[in-house]
C-alpha cells in the first residue's frame, strides 16, 4: 500500500484499513471499539536500545531523573525547572505572562498580560462552524510559557543555585516600561505524561527516537559526545540510542536560551553546578514521595545529604562513564592526569558526560509517567459499567465518519504518532500522515511549519524529504487527560474541548492549502458533539487528577507573571546585580505531593481562567505565594 500517493477520502480509507491492521482490540459487548482503540496497556513501549552500556541500575536512574526534573536549580536563575512549565497533569497551568506571538509576526501583544475567557478562542468568527465566515478578530496569539529572562551567561558558581550573566534589554513584548520580562516559548506546553509512547516528540517532532548523547538531533549529531574511560585512559565516544526520543527531548530545554538557561551555557559547567547542590536544595519533598520518599530530608529541603547527585549518578551508570581521573577542557580533550580541576574550563568525566545522565535519567522518570487507568482503559478491559450510556455514544461517535476522530486520534495511544502504528506493515517513514503528523488548519502553514521544518544541524525534520510534504503537519497528541491540559493546540489557542469542538466542526481555522488529508468533512450535531465530549472527560486517569503515585512530586515555587506597581509598570528586582534591568516576579506555590495524592482534584484550564475552585475546592489554583 503507497498511502502518500492518495488523496482525499481514498487516503482516509487507506489509513483507516492499515491502522485496522495494527492492534489487537479488546473484546467487549457491541463488538471492538472504532480505530483500534484499545487499553493503553496493550500499547507498545520502546525500550531503549543498549541501555545497559551505560545504566547499571534502573530504578536509582529514575530517582536521579525525578530529581533532576523537579529541581529548580538547573535553571540559571536557580528558579526554573522542567517543572516549571510541566507541573499540571504533566504541562502548563499558568495565565500571566504566558502570551507570545508566531515567529515573524506582529501581534498588538502586551508582555505580562493575563490571559482571560473572552481571549477565547484566539480567533473568533461571525459563524463559529463555517470558517468563511467574518472574522470578527484574530489575535495571532500563542499561549505558550514563561521561561528566563534574556541573559548572557558567564560562569556557574559551585555551591550556588544561580549563575553569573548579565541582563540583555530586548524590545516589546519582551520588555514592558523599560524592563526585560521572562521570555515566553511560541508554542504551547504538551503534557509529558504518555510522551514515551511518540516515536518523535515535539509539535514538530524535532526530539529524534535516536539519541546523541548531547543534541535532541539524532543522526544528524555525529559527534563523539561522551567520554568513556578505558585502561588508555579517556577516550571520545559516539552515542547512538534508537527509541530514546525523551532522552533526545530533554537535552533541549536545560541549555535553552528562553528556557532554562542564559545565553552560551554548556553542559560540563551545568554538571559541574549541579554536582555541587543538594537535590532539590531548595525544595520541600514529600517523605512519602513515591520514588524520593525514602532519600528526603525530613528536617530541611532537598534530599539527605548521602544523596548526592555525584552518588546518585554512581548508582545509575557504569563507572566507565563516570569514574575517570584525568582533567578534560570543555572540548574533551585531556589536559592532565588524575588531578583536580584547577580553573572553571578544567572538567571532571562526571562533569563533562553530565548531558548524557540527564537525557537518560529524564528519560526513565517520564517513561514511569504512564496514565493507563482511565476509565476508558477499565472499560476496553472489561468493565461495562466503567462508562455511561452517553461517554459511551462518544466513542461511538470518535470513531464513526462523522467526526474521522480516529483517522489520526487511533490505536491504544489515541494517536498515529505511536510505536503501536510505526510497527504496522508498509508505513512509510516520507509521508507525514503514516506518522501520526497532520495539517489540520490550525495556524496558517506560514507561521509554523511544523515537521517541515528543520533541525538544529540545518536537516529537514522529515527524511527521506519531499519538499513541502510536511509543512504544516503536527503530531497528533494522545488525548487522555485532555479535561486537565487545556489550553489546545500547538497554539493554545483553545480554552475548552467545546471550543475545540466548534474548531472541527468548522474544518479548523484556516482552509483550503492550510488543510490536509483527513480533515475537512467532520460533520457533527450538537447531541454528538456533546456526546464526543462527554468521552474526552472520561479519558481522566485519577492518579493524574488527584496527583496519586507516580504523579506526585515535590513542593515547586513558579512564577506566575511579574508584579506591576500601576498598570503596564513592572516593579525592578533589585536582588542581585544579573537581575538589573529585569522585572519582578510574582510566585505561586506548587505544594509537594505524597504518593497518596490531593484530597481535591486538579482545576482545568476553564476553572482556572473562571476562578473556579479558589476556595480549596481545586488544587493548583495558583493562589497560595512563595519565595524561591
Ligand atoms: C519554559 C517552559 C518549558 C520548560 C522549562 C521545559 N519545557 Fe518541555 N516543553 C515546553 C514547550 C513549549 C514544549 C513544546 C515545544 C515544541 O514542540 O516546539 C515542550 C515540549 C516538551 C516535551 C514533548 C512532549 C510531546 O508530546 O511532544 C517533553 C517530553 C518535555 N517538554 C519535557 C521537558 C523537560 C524534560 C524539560 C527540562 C529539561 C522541559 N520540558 C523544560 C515548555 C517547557
Ligand atoms: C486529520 C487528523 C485529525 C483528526 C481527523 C482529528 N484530529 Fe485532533 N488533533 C490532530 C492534530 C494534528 C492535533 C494537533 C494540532 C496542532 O496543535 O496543530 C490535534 C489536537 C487535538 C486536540 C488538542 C489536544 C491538546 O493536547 O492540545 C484535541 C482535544 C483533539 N485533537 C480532539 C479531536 C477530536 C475530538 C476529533 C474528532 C472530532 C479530532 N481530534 C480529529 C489530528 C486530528
């Protein structure tokens, strides 16, 4: 089958059958679920290839993961972590100075707004279900989050949370009255909860299922980016691990100038940081965390001072990797033998490999972040009772031609994006759309190009290429938990799934060329849309909900915004001499978590935006202040 040569619905169809071709379906009453979905448990999970070359233990390397993910200390300012912009049901759950604008375009955009209902959704039309009607506006918005504030870095300073830069002025919106604001990522935060299932992560899927070892870029990253130690001593070795896609993905961030990171920071200088802190030094966690647990600090932050992350690295990798004695620069080359590093550009091997512990520890904690116990799942094993009469219309109705749902939103995984899919027979790696990667009109193919875009190496993102094949195209996210990760799209652009709704129904936002196979005939009444919806709500995992082991977590402080003394004046943080010039942050507190979870479940993106659920009824509610 040559699915790329079709078009129309002869290439529906043709996704349809060879998608019928993949999983196995669970039986229940009525026959098997539409599109093959199916148990997240049956779905497949790529395990790492050689692991073992560099692992020698597991479970400590999920420990060291879930500490590195949680540590606010990996940001230059010592204030932001992957959690950061990840601590909701796995994504972002702020409102203040989250607003950015596509790359190349203008928008009447104010640094450190906050967001509101009627911002929703970004583009309004006269008729929501018929994207030719008027536009009554378009803010060309993206709802993205608040990374760093524009730095240049200088140094790291051993036994300190913050790093030596220097504030670098910007322009609006960037900055408001003169000072700079934290920098705001143009597309919105995915969850990363289920990620390990994509093959490719990312929108555009430039986290590559094969890891280099230091660049999110796979193969086109060829160079010897680790150090392994050997009876000759250190020697420079290439890294390339196949199904490893979050570890290629969280090497990103951590370096990011927007970020985590002021401008020019390596990898050896953030080991050498962090190997000098205390985990979670300046975080509360729990002494019932479900993996940290047992290590925390009782009287203090952090974990007790026997775990360190130079023990913890000890206990995940092979000593090859971590145990040398000689002195290397920040290129690897050996400067001397064993002997201690005597100015900032001398490395140790712990320190110069430490990009490779991250994406491999990272790796491991996110693939425990697994919500297989919807109660979709409960229902596709067995149990009739798990969903009512009209969740169960849903997924009729999410699989039925009136909605083609499950053209892209298929298999276990409730995306084409998945392994279960790329195992399936004839999938041809050129073709976007047999990579769960579609163009469905939500911006125009010019703002983003999505999988058609390139690498850092300068590589199309889609190989073997075919020139404007994958512009526009973007993965298709799985769906469970959606109730809770609002707001939709690669955009944000989306407050609410009757928002999204409405966007399907109307064949998304922008026609003709911006549209691709699979899309483009949904035709939905309101009782199914209803009914559709009702199904989304019920692909909530209470673990996630109620932050239950694995979710929980320790105490994260993130900021929300920045103060301002009247309106469009930001306050100036005058705490140190890097903050010059930059403006003061206003903070909310993320409690820590123990495995047993909340007593009050997560407040959705629309509760959020409503002030819904601030009197205790909701957690997250960002109400409760905190200092860094
Ligand atoms: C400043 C906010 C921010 C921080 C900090 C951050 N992320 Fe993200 N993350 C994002 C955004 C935005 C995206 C989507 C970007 C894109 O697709 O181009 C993303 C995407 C991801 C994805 C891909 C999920 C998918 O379905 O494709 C994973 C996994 C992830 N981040 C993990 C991490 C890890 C690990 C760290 C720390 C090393 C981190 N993030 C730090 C904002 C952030
Ligand atoms: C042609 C493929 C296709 C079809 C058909 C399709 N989707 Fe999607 N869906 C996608 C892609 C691709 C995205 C991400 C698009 C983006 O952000 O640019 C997405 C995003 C979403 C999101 C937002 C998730 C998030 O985390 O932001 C929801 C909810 C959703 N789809 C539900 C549905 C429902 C319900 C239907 C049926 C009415 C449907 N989709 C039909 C491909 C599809």
């Amino acid at each position: 089958m040559n699915c790329h040569k079709l078009t129309g619905p002869a290439q529906l169809l043709a996704i349809v059958v060879l998608t019928g071709a993949v999983a196995v379906a669970q039986p229940r009453a009525g026959g098997p679920p539409p599109g093959n979905i199916a148990s997240l448990k049956t779905a497949l999970l790529p395990k790492p290839t050689n692991l073992a070359q560099y692992v020698r233990n597991e479970t400590a390397l999920v420990a060291l993961g879930k500490a590195l993910f949680w540590d606010a200390q990996v940001g230059s300012d010592g204030q932001t972590a992957c959690a950061t912009c990840h601590f909701h049901a796995g994504a972002d759950h702020r409102l203040q100075n989250q607003l950015a604008s596509p790359a190349g375009v203008t928008t009447a955009l104010t640094g450190n707004r906050t967001m509101k209902a009627d911002d929703f959704p970004f583009r309004r039309l006269a008729n929501p279900n018929n994207n030719n009607s008027a536009v009554i506006r378009d803010t060309r918005l993206v709802a993205g989050s608040a990374g760093v504030v524009h730095r240049t870095f200088f140094d790291v300073n051993a036994g300190l949370h913050t790093d030596d830069g220097a504030t670098v002025s910007s322009a609006a919106p960037t900055s408001l009255a003169g000072l700079e604001l934290r920098q705001v990522t143009n597309r919105n935060s995915p969850s990363v909860i289920n990620a390990v299932f994509n093959v490719r992560n990312f929108w555009d899927g430039r986290a590559s299922r094969i890891f280099s070892g230091s660049t999110p870029f796979g193969d086109s990253d060829t160079g010897l980016t680790v150090l392994v130690n050997s009876a000759n001593g250190l020697q420079p070795e290439r890294v390339r691990m196949d199904n490893a896609s979050l570890a290629s993905q969280a090497v990103g961030p951590a370096l990011n100038a927007i970020e985590m990171s002021y401008n020019g920071r390596k990898w050896p200088k953030l080991g050498r940081k962090m190997l000098s802190l205390r985990p979670l030094g300046r975080q509360k966690v729990a002494t019932d965390d479900s993996v940290l647990g047992e290590m925390a600090n009782p009287e203090g932050n952090g974990l007790r001072g026997e775990y360190g992350y130079q023990q913890l690295i000890e206990q995940a990798f092979q000593p090859e990797y971590w145990g040398g004695g000689q002195i290397v620069d920040a290129s690897g080359s050996i400067l001397k033998a064993a002997a201690a590093a005597s100015n900032s550009n001398e490395f140790r091997q712990i320190e110069y490999n430490f990009a490779l512990f991250f994406g491999l520890a990272i790796q491991a904690y996110e693939s425990t972040l697994i919500s297989d116990q919807t109660r979709l799942d409960q229902f596709l094993e067995g149990n009739t009772q798990a969903l009512t009469a009209l969740e169960q219309q849903g997924l009729a109705e999410f699989g039925g031609g009136g909605s083609q749902c499950t053209v892209c939103h298929a298999g276990p995984e409730l995306t084409t994006a998945s392994y279960t899919r790329a195992a399936a027979p004839n999938v041809n790696p050129g073709d976007p759309n047999d990579l769960g990667f579609f163009r469905i009109g939500v911006s125009p193919i010019s703002e983003d190009l999505g999988l058609g875009g390139q690498d850092g190496f300068n590589a199309p993102l889609l190989l073997p290429n075919r020139p404007g094949a994958a512009d526009g195209t973007f993965k298709t996210p799985g769906l469970r938990n959606v109730e809770l990760t609002g707001p939709y799209f690669h955009n944000g652009g989306q407050a609410t799934l009757e928002q999204v709704m409405d966007f399907y129904s109307r064949q998304g936002d922008f026609g003709g060329a911006n549209l691709g196979p699979g899309i483009g005939n949904i035709r939905l009444n309101a009782a199914e849309r209803t009914q559709v919806v009702a199904f989304l709500m019920a692909l909530t995992d209470d673990r996630v909900k109620y932050e239950r082991a694995p979710f929980d977590h320790p105490a994260l402080c993130i900021p929300v915004g920045h103060v301002e003394t009247e309106p469009g004046v930001p306050a100036l943080d005058d705490s140190s001499p890097v903050t010059s010039m930059s403006a003061l942050d206003r903070w909310a507190l993320i409690p820590a978590s123990g495995k047993g979870g909340n007593a009050v479940p997560l407040q959705t993106f629309d509760e959020l935006l409503r002030g819904i659920g601030n009197d205790g009824t909701r957690a997250h509610t960002l109400t409760e202040s905190c200092q860094p």
